[in-house]
C-alpha cells in the first residue's frame, strides 16, 4: 500500500469529490473501530470518533491510529470522552455533562473523512436525541456494520428499516466475522442493498492483514463503483 494518497483517494480528489461516509453499526461492539481502521488504512484518510465512552486499555481513536498508521494530524480529536462504557447519554450524565448537539458539527476537512458512531444506532446520545437523528443531521450516507453469525437477520434488516424511514443513504454493507452460507444472500434479497464485503473473522488483526484483505476483498474497485 503506498503512503501517500491511495488510487481512489487520489482518483476522487481530481473530480472535486471527496468521500466522506459514516461507520454505523447494528449493536455495540460489532466491528465497527476494526472496519474504520480498514478504511483510513487503506482510503489514507481522516478518521473522527466523537463519542467515547468508556477508556479502557485504548481508545477507538487509539486503536485506528495504531492500525491504520496514518499520519496522527489524521485522528481528530473526539468532541467526547466519557469514563464509562455505557450508552453515551447516561455516560455523559455519570460523568456530570451534557452532549451539546452543536459540539458535533463536522469537522471541516478538506479530504476524505470517515465518522465511527457510538454503539448501535437508536442509542441515545441525551435524553430526548438519538445518535440516528444525529445521523441525519449529519446529512452523509452510511456503511453498515453487521455481524455474520445468528441473529444478523432481525439486527441488520431491522437497522436499515430505521435508517431508510429517515432517508438516510445506505452504501452498502459490511458483514463482519465468520463466513455463513446464508445470511449474506438473504440480507441482499431482502435489503437489496450491496454487500461491499464479507470481513472475515482475523486471529491476527495486524496491518499487513489489513492490507491483504484490502486487495482481495477488491475494495478499491468496490468504492469506486460505489462512489461513481
Ligand atoms: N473480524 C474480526 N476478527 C477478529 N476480531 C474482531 C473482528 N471484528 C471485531 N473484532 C474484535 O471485536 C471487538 C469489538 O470490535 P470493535 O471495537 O471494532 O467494535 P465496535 O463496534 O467499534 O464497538 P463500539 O461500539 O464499542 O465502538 C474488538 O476487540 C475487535 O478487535
Ligand atoms: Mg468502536
């Protein structure tokens, strides 16, 4: 992988089109820090985490740096970061604040960013907003994040109905772990959505893996006809 911009980065960036896309996922914990260091490594990109919570042995933003490898001016910096991992509004009241909704306006990148959202996507950020009208508010389309295993079906079709009720443009999705035989043909006949790609389960998560997978998932070819 080279160190500068990659093709498509590269290729964008001479149409005047950048990519900027959110990383949701349809529960915590499911892929969704592992997928973005996928993308800043391989796109070379901006990555922002704006809700933290819980700081355990690192960051999410930590965990892309080290992955990913990208220059450190890349990571913004998160507008949150709460002590506990729980659902953002009740981690914002535990630590004796508030999510302000203007804190979360986009930095302004001259570039291709990628947003990770917190945990699934009707978790409350305050008492009364949710991180999927923060979604739309955001007004960029979403990858989503899915697991491959028993229980994607009900999660994933689910977690696209709410996003689509609210016109939210779904790119496509990514179905994360242990390859099945059939839930990645059912989510496109019922989603008719594109499966940009089966992430396998890794035993080592490494940037060399990262790498080899970037090429042969064909991701570069993907994302272009995604974002032609
Ligand atoms: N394909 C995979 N292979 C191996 N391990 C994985 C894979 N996907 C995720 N994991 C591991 O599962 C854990 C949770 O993944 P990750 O942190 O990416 O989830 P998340 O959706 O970002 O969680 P959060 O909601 O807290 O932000 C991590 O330890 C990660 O390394
Ligand atoms: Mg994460």
């Amino acid at each position: 992988m080279g160190n500068s911009y990659s093709c498509i980065t590269k290729d964008m960036t001479k149409k005047g089109k950048f990519l900027k896309f959110i990383i949701c996922g349809t529960d915590t914990d499911i892929g969704k820090t592992l997928i973005s260091a996928f993308f800043v490594r391989g796109l070379i990109c901006h990555y922002w985490k704006p809700i933290q919570s819980g700081i355990g042995a690192e960051t999410d933003s930590e965990v892309v740096y080290r992955l990913s490898k990208v220059n450190k001016k890349k990571i913004i910096k998160e507008a949150y970061i709460f002590n506990e991992p729980v659902s953002p509004h009740w981690a914002a009241e535990i630590d004796q604040n508030i999510i302000k909704r203007s804190s979360l306006d986009l930095p302004k990148i001259n570039g291709p960013l990628i947003v990770e959202t917190a945990g699934g996507l009707m978790v409350p950020l305050t008492r009364d907003y949710l991180q999927i009208d923060q979604i739309k508010y955001w007004d960029l389309p979403v990858v989503l994040v899915c697991r491959s295993s028993l229980g994607t079906l009900n999660h994933t079709l689910l977690s696209i109905e709410a996003l689509q009720k609210r016109n939210i443009k779904i790119l496509g999705l990514i179905i994360n772990g242990k390859k099945h035989l059939d839930n990645p043909k059912t989510l496109r006949e019922f989603s008719r959505l594109p499966i940009i790609a089966e992430f396998p389960s890794l035993k080592d998560i490494s940037e060399k893996q990262l790498d080899i997978l970037w090429t042969d998932l064909k991701m570069e070819e993907k994302l272009n006809f995604i974002f032609q």
